[in-house]
C-alpha cells in the first residue's frame, strides 16, 4: 500500500508540473512563442492577467506535497535495499529545490499580478515606480526558479546514483544520471543559466525531462510490492 501511495504522488505531482503550463497557454492574448517567456513588462502584466496564471501557480503548489512523498518513497525504497550512499543528501537537496521553487511560484502567481494590477490602475506620477517593482518582482521570482531548477536537476543526479544500483530501478538510474551529468556539464560551461533568464529554453527543457522522468517513475513504483 505504501509503494502505491509514493507511486502515485510522484505520477500525479510529475503530471502536474508537465501540465501546468496549459493553462496559461489557453488564456486569450497569449502566445507561447512570442510573448512567453515574457520579454518586456507588457507582456509580463499580460501574462499576469491570464486566466490561466492562477492556476499554473496553484499546480505548482499542489504538486508539492505529493512529490515530496514521492521523493521519500524512493528513498525508503532505496535504503530497503540498503543501496543508500547519496540518498539522503539527494533528499535534502530535492527539498531545497521544491521549496525555492514555491518561493518563486508564491511571488510570481500571487504577488505579481497585484503589482501589474496597480501598474495599470496607476497615474502618470506613480506608474513609473510600480513598473520597476513589477519588472524586479518577476525577475527575483525567475532568479528563485532557476535556483530551484538548478537542485532539482543535480538533486534528481545524486538520487539515481543510487536507484542505478538496486536492479529493478537500473534504468532509470541511467537516465536520472544522465539528466543530473548534463545539468552540471551545462551549469559549470555556462550553457545553463543559474538566474535561467539567459537559458530559459534550455533549462525549462531538461526540467520538463526530469518531470516526465518522476512521473515515469512513478509507475514503476506501483508495481513494485511491499
């Protein structure tokens, strides 16, 4: 029963965030590969005001807790093997990740759609200010992203170094590996961007695989017995 419940919080959380985008996507006004990222402060108050914004933040919260129990599943699963090295500093940086991650999450979705209400209601006087808040509160909560992004990816590395030694879990150590390589290699040469809005692309990119990886994942724990 125990591996069904981590099973399934790393299916649905991983589901969550490779959805979470959708609904923003679907919002009028918003074009994915034009204005999304945004590129300027129109297109950040635009996005802000998306019906889909709310949303994709409140996915990302909801996908928290259920990866985080995902996340403890693979660790008792590994230390059942007694296979457990680099899990625990996995754990603890994974949880790092996801708290950054909500941080930013908290900033972007709630916060900054107050602050471009404000830009839009503003008179000459004031809109000046209340747009430098705007593009610095969106900014510091890119920055949160790409920290979180940056221990998730290395946190998910350390974690299958050990998943790759239990036999039932050796494949997906290889990748969850492969993943974590390519995120140093890419964060050390500069390729990936620390703050992400140099590599947004790129890192959203490796992020989505290491998602679809969990939720994967997940299956493979279902059958896995107690």
């Amino acid at each position: 029963m125990k591996n069904k419940i981590f099973g399934i919080g790393l299916i649905l959380g991983g589901l969550l965030q490779i959805t979470r985008m959708i609904p923003i996507a679907m919002s009028d006004g918003i074009k994915m590969l034009e204005n999304f990222p945004p590129h300027s402060l129109e297109d950040t108050i635009n996005a802000a005001h998306s019906s889909g914004w709310y949303i994709s933040h409140i996915m990302v919260f909801l996908a928290t807790p259920l990866l985080m129990i995902g996340f403890y599943g693979l660790y008792k699963l590994i230390n059942r093997y007694k296979r457990s090295d680099f899990s625990i500093p996995a754990l603890i940086v994974l949880s790092i990740g996801l708290l950054l991650y909500n941080i930013g999450a908290v900033i972007d979705g709630l916060f900054l759609p107050l602050v471009c209400h404000e830009i839009l209601e503003a008179t000459d006087s004031v809109k000046n200010s209340w747009s430098v808040l705007g593009t610095y509160t969106h900014e510091l909560a890119v920055n949160f992203g790409g920290l979180a992004f940056a221990h998730l990816l290395l946190g998910t590395g350390l974690l299958s170094i050990d998943l790759n030694k239990v036999e039932e879990f050796k494949i997906f150590g290889v990748v969850g590996m492969a993943i974590g390589l390519v995120a140093l290699i890419g964060y050390i040469s500069g390729v990936l961007d620390l703050m992400v809005t140099g590599s947004f692309m790129l890192t959203g990119g490796l992020t989505m695989m290491m998602f679809i990886y969990f939720f994967l994942l997940g299956f493979k724990i279902l059958r896995i017995k107690d």
